[in-house]
C-alpha cells in the first residue's frame, strides 16, 4: 500500500514536471482593427483560465502551452480563438475585433480601416461641401492617412494596374493629390450652393434664427478678407464647411474663390498628410516608438490645436461686447 502511494505521488510530480514544461514564457501583441490596444483580457483553456493586461504598445507577456488552443476574451471585442505556435514567425499577433460604439465615428482609424483611400475622399468631400460634414475628424483623418500613406495610395495604384511600384515620393505625391481634388470639388459643390440659395436670403425677413445684418456684415467680411478667410477656414474645423456656402451667399467672385479654394485646399492637405507621414518616421528613429500605438493622443492634441483659435476668438468676442 505504501508503495503505490509512492508511486502515484512519483507519477503526479512527473505530470506536474510535464506540465510545468509545456508551459512558457511569451510575449503576444494583442490590437484591435484600430490598431488601438485592447487592454485587460482573460485567457482560457478548459477549466482553467488567467487575466493579463496588454501595455499601451499592446504587447504582454503570457504564460501558455505554445501548441494548445486558447480562448481569449476582452470587454467590448468579439472573443478569439488562437494558438500561440500558428501565429505568424517572429510577428505573434493577434487582432481582436471591437464592437462598434458611437465614438468610433470621430476615430480617424475608423475610416482607415473600413474604406481606406475611397471612404477618405468621400469625407474630404462631405466636410468641406455638405452641410452634414461638419462633424467628420478631417485634420486628424489626413494627419493619419500620411502615416498610411502607402497603403492607400496603393489602392488607387493596383486600380491601375501599377500595384508593385514602390517609391515614397509618388505614394505622397499621389495621395495628396487625390484628396487635394477631393477637398476642392467640395468647396466647389458647397459654393454653388451658397450662390443658388444667397439671393433668396437676402429677402428673407428677420426672425429668431435669421437676421439680415449677418449677411450684409459677411458681405463686407468677404469682399474685404475672402482670400485669406477661404484659405485659412481650411484649418478650422466646422468652419471649413460653411466657409464656402457663406461665401457663395454673400456673392463672392467666381475666379476669386476658385483661386483661393486651391491655395487653400493644397496647403491643408500637404501640410496634414506631410506631418503625419514625416513626423512618424522621425519620431520612430529619435525616440524608438511608433505614432500608431498613441494615436488617441495625437487625435485629441490636433483637435485641440485646430479648435483653439475659433474658441479663443468666441470667448475675447464676447468679453469685448459684455
């Protein structure tokens, strides 16, 4: 009796030693679409199961049997399944789906992801020629469409048959200039339409919502700075979408705006898709980490840069009226 008991400890202990060693010591990088990290998740196999949390670069280090199937879950993404040992060689990575929220909508990445170049147009478009655009992360869409800049540029490029031309300058090159045609067809959409409705308004009476004298002061304001107001409402957010129609209302010059839709137009987009593209390269070499895994910060830091003087302008005029 005593000797079998002996050796049903011996057997426990060597499936415990076998056990113990088929269990390592990895890292896993764990993404959502967005490229954003997932965060807190929980890894299971069977009855037994473990909580990790991912760092801001997403990367964690996880305690697994390489060759077995595991079962991960994470708050507000879709679960996956994976083995550690099929994941591609020296790129173990792992992308969870997120459950779409509201919020995703003023994630540049959103649009990235799921319409790439086309979807990106489309909202260069709809921002600075619809009415509904003025909600749309147009700043922070170009500034991480520069980081993107070969991918999306290659979309168009496989479209004409030219998918295997590598060169950096003409990805950029390409990209701006797709989204600088975008950007000025919708200026051009927005100002006709000014000028359809302009006369209209000009007889409307004045009521709660309306008043004449509004019109006549963007009357004098444009004749007097509409150059510089179309060029530099291009950096403005929701200004950059009624800029035009207002423009068009008031009667602007037809070949006046034209001019100073480009100009604008292709400082903005140079400018935005430039410092993305440049700025990640740059930050990567001196500093060793990527832009994509910050884009959060990056987003919310553009908003506020390109939101403060319409603010700061808001907040002095009505000091200087009380």
């Amino acid at each position: 009796m005593t000797r079998m008991k002996h050796c049903l400890l011996l057997l426990m202990g060597m499936m415990g030693f076998i056990f113990a060693r088929s269990q390592s010591a990895v890292s896993i990088r764990l993404v959502n679409q967005y490229e954003g990290s997932v965060g807190a998740f929980t890894l299971s196999n069977g009855d037994k199961q473990a909580a990790y949390e991912t760092r801001k670069d997403g990367l964690a280090e996880i305690q697994i049997d390489t060759t077995v199937e595991y079962t991960l879950t994470a708050a507000n993404h879709d679960t996956a399944r994976f083995v550690y040992s099929r994941l591609p060689v020296g790129n173990k990575a792992l992308v969870l789906n997120k459950q779409f929220t509201w919020k995703d909508l003023l994630n540049p990445m959103f649009y990235i992801s799921y319409g790439g170049l086309w979807l990106l147009l489309i909202i260069v478009f709809a921002e600075t020629g619809l009415f509904a655009g003025f909600f749309l992360p147009g700043d922070s869409l170009l500034f991480v469409a520069g980081i993107y800049s070969t991918n999306l540029a290659h979309e168009f490029l496989k479209l004409l048959g030219l998918g295997g031309l590598q060169n950096e300058w003409i990805d950029l090159l390409l990209l701006v200039g797709l989204v600088t045609l975008a950007g000025v067809l919708g200026n051009t959409l927005g100002f006709w339409f000014g000028r359809k409705i302009g006369p209209a308004m000009f007889k409307w009476k004045d009521n709660f919502f309306f008043k004449k004298k509004y019109l006549d002061e963007a009357h004098v304001f444009y004749e007097k700075h509409g150059g510089g107001a179309i060029v530099f409402a291009r950096f403005l957010p929701i200004v950059r979408t009624f800029a035009p129609i207002i423009a068009g209302i008031v009667g602007m010059e037809k070949k006046k705006f034209a001019f100073f839709n480009i100009v604008g137009c292709v400082a903005w987009v140079f400018s935005m898709i430039f410092a993305g593209h440049f700025l990640q390269k740059w930050v990567k070499t001196q500093f060793g980490f990527d832009l994509r895994d910050h884009l959060e910060l990056i987003v919310i830091g553009i908003v506020l840069v390109t939101t403060a003087p319409v603010i700061w302008k808001l907040v002095t005029a009505r000091s200087s009226k009380q």
